[in-house]
C-alpha cells in the first residue's frame, strides 16, 4: 500500500518562502503522477498543481492563480515531489495535500499545515 507523507510546512510571514516535501513509499514502481490540493478553513479542497512523468520529460500544471509563485518538482530516485511556494500571502493559508494518481484508488497524505502570518 502506497503511503504519502508530507513535510516542509510551519509559519511564515508575507513574503516568505515554503518548500513543501512528499515522499511516497509503498511502492517499487515509478508513480507517474503526483501533486498537490490545498484546503483553506471553511473552505472546499482546492487543487494546486500536478507534476506528470512523461517518456522524456515532466509535465507540470498549476491553478492559474499560483502558476507566478508556485513551481512543483520531482527527484524519481526518491519517489518525492516538491512544492516551492514564494512571495507567500496570507490567502495561502491552508493545509495542504499531496497525492498520488495509482492504478487503483489514489492515495493521499496526511497534510501539512502552513500558515502565512505576521
């Protein structure tokens, strides 16, 4: 079973800096697809980004609203994806999800709480 753990979150100030870390064990295979959601109090899950292994390359995607201060990667050797968030606002405030899209059910963390604060 593919297990998800996220890192990386805390407080910051406006303007700050976060990277995010979800490392997935579980699995021997390459998982293809990973990302992010958020969820903000009182308010729906949100999706963020995914990050897609192609034949040569990687694919990324964003919530237009993020594309400018967010950028998501991967390092397949570690099966972990990342979520580099500048220039922080306190809107960003949320916990936020990683996932993995699975041949069966997608799996999920735990989430990591972060919070944009002066």
């Amino acid at each position: 079973q593919v297990q998800l753990v996220e890192s990386g979150g805390g407080l910051v100030q406006p303007g700050g800096s976060l990277r995010l870390s979800c490392a997935a064990s579980g699995t021997d295979s390459r998982i293809l697809t990973m990302g992010w959601y958020r969820q903000a109090p009182g308010k729906q899950r949100e999706w963020v980004a995914t990050i897609t292994r192609g034949y040569s390359t990687t694919y990324a995607t964003y919530e237009d609203s993020l594309k400018d201060r967010f950028t998501i990667s991967r390092d397949d050797a570690k099966n972990t994806v990342y979520l580099q968030m500048n220039s922080l606002k306190p809107d960003d405030t949320a916990i936020y999800y990683c996932f993995a899209n699975l041949p069966g059910p997608d799996a999920w963390g735990q989430g990591t709480q972060v919070t944009v604060s002066s």
